[in-house]
C-alpha cells in the first residue's frame, strides 16, 4: 500500500494507538486506518446509546493544533484507488479534513489529526462525520458562532451574555414568544 499524499511512499504496518492497527507514511506521519480496524477498535470504544445531536461541534474549540501542509492534498486510496473524499473540521481558528474512501470506508488521518479528533471526543465517532447530518449539523453551528460573535461585537461581551442568557430562557418557556413580542414592541418606538 502506498501513501494517498505521496504515492510512491509505501506505507509502514504499525498501530495508531493501542488496539488499533494502522499503516503510516515515514514523509507525512499521515495514518491509514483500515475499515475493519477501525471498526473492531470502534467496537470497544463507543457508547452505542450516543446521539449525533448529542456530539459536539467543535467550532469554538481552542486546541493548539497546525493542520499537515498535506491536508489539501488530494489523496487516492491505498486500498482500492478512488480518490478519499473530506469531512471538515472547524475549531475556532483552523480547518481541517478527516478523509475517507468511498468505497472501502478506509480512513486517512494526516499528522495530529488523530490526536485532536480524540482530544474533541469524535475519534470514535469518525463515520458519523462524513453524514449530511453531522455536515448539516456543522453548519449551522457555524452560522450561531457568527451571529453570536457579530452580537457581541456590537453591544459588548457582558450585554450580549445578558442576551444569550435571556433568548435561552424565553426558548424554554412555554410562553416565550410573549417576552419576544414584549421586546419587539420596546424597540418600535
């Protein structure tokens, strides 16, 4: 098998961590994970009861973490060729994809990645992360960190809190949209 970042570099038998064999590239130290690997590691790892609504998205994580220079890289499967396809992975300052294959689900995870996927509590979790509804899920959490950023740029860190705080409170209540209607009607004079 060779490397999906460097192809002609043959990957070296080995485990990621304990538990879970993996192949590595000796230029990259990218990780390939075999689908059945990973599924037998997974096995012993996840709490099957575990919603996706109930994974975090880690937009506003702050992880010291550089993404490979290879992450853009396109990369071809080692098992069966077909180009891996991305999942993104946003923390509050960085991006950067977990890929897989298509067809074979192999995973390819470039330098440090699998230490920050475990760090965020999704290593176990990877396939989850390739749906459209952990995309889906990722987006829109994207959109609340800006408009919450946006908020508290505009009227300051402690009267957006303050905001936050009370928009949670009127979500909640069952006749919330009465305070909402209250505020309104403050600011149409």
């Amino acid at each position: 098998m060779f490397c999906p970042k460097h192809p002609q570099e043959s990957l070296i038998a080995g485990q990621l961590v304990d538990g879970l064999k993996a192949s590595s590239c000796s230029i990259c130290s990218g990780s390939w994970i075999m689908s059945e690997d990973y599924q037998t590691w997974q096995s012993n790892q996840t709490d099957l009861s575990v919603r996706l609504d109930s994974l975090t998205v880690p937009i506003n994580c702050d992880i010291d973490y550089q993404p490979s220079r290879y992450d853009t890289r396109a990369g071809l499967c080692p098992n069966c060729g077909f180009y891996l396809v991305r999942a993104r992975i946003n923390l509050k300052q960085i991006t950067f994809f977990v890929e897989r294959c298509p067809a074979c689900k192999g995973i390819w995870c470039d330098d440090g990645e699998w230490a920050v996927l475990t760090e965020l509590g999704l290593n176990a979790y990877i396939p989850v992360l390739f749906t459209d509804e952990w995309q889906s899920h990722v987006r829109v959490a994207e959109v609340e960190l800006r408009e919450r950023t946006a908020t508290a740029e505009k009227l300051g860190p402690e009267i957006a809190e303050k905001l936050f705080e009370l928009a949670t409170l009127l979500e909640g209540h069952p006749n919330g949209d009465f305070g909402v209607a209250y505020l309104m009607r403050r600011f149409e004079k």
